[in-house]
C-alpha cells in the first residue's frame, strides 16, 4: 500500500545523516557542555555504549520511516519542501515534550538548547533528503 511512495533506501541514508550527526553533536561538537549538563565526567566511559548506538541507529530509522509518509501526505517537493516538513514536525511534536521533559527534571536550559538544536537540525536534513530523493 505505502511502497510505491517511499525509496526505503533514502530512509537509510536519512537515519545515517541523522546518525552523524549526532555523533558529531554529542562526540565533537557539544562534547564538553553535554558532558558536563549530563554529568559524565572527563575521560569517563560510560556503559552500554555500543548498544546506545545501535539503539539511536533504530530509533533514527523509525523516525525517518515515519517522516517520510508524513512527506508524501504533505506532497512536500525536493529538498526545502522535506526540510520545511521535518521543521514543522520539530516544532509541533519534539520541541514541546522536550521542553517540557527538561523542566519535569529540572535540567538546565543549556541542555535543552543543545538537545533540541540537534533535532532542530537532524529533521530538516532528514525531511530535506527524504523529500528531495523522492
């Protein structure tokens, strides 16, 4: 029924640039602030981190496999489109939890900032490539 809409090797690489990006987010980028907010000390290892990997792989695939549907009905075209939609999707369905989630545990805006820059950014390139492969 869905398959004639969907290049599900676009939701691959969707979930692959999210990926990345992430790691550089957390690994390169925000490294020290997100340590630091998260309490993780320098130079410490914490554990589980292949299977966290693994697990943002998954659940960055179900996101772009969600996403992309949401594309089609949207009849979002090339990149600006998917990246518009991914946008909006940010707006209406991650930032608000998030926010809220952050206030529930009383971390600090930083934090949030950081978190939701990420996926700020993480689906607009993800609805900007899944529109744009279409």
């Amino acid at each position: 029924m869905f398959s004639h809409h969907v290049a599900y090797l676009a939701v691959v690489v969707a979930a692959a640039i999210q990926w990345v990006l992430g790691a550089l987010w957390y690994g390169l980028i925000f490294s020290k602030p997100w340590k630091a907010l998260v309490g993780i000390k320098e130079g410490e290892k914490y554990k589980g981190t292949a299977f966290a990997l693994g697990a943002s792989f998954v659940a960055s695939f179900i996101l772009c496999f969600v996403l992309v549907y949401v594309i089609v009905w949207a009849r979002a075209v090339g990149f600006g489109g998917g990246a518009f939609v991914g946008l909006i999707a940010w707006l209406g369905f991650m930032a608000p939890p998030l926010f809220a989630q952050h206030l529930h545990e009383h971390r600090r805006f930083n934090l949030f900032a950081i978190n939701a820059g990420y996926w700020l950014l993480a689906m607009a390139l993800a609805g900007g490539v899944l529109a744009a492969w279409r």
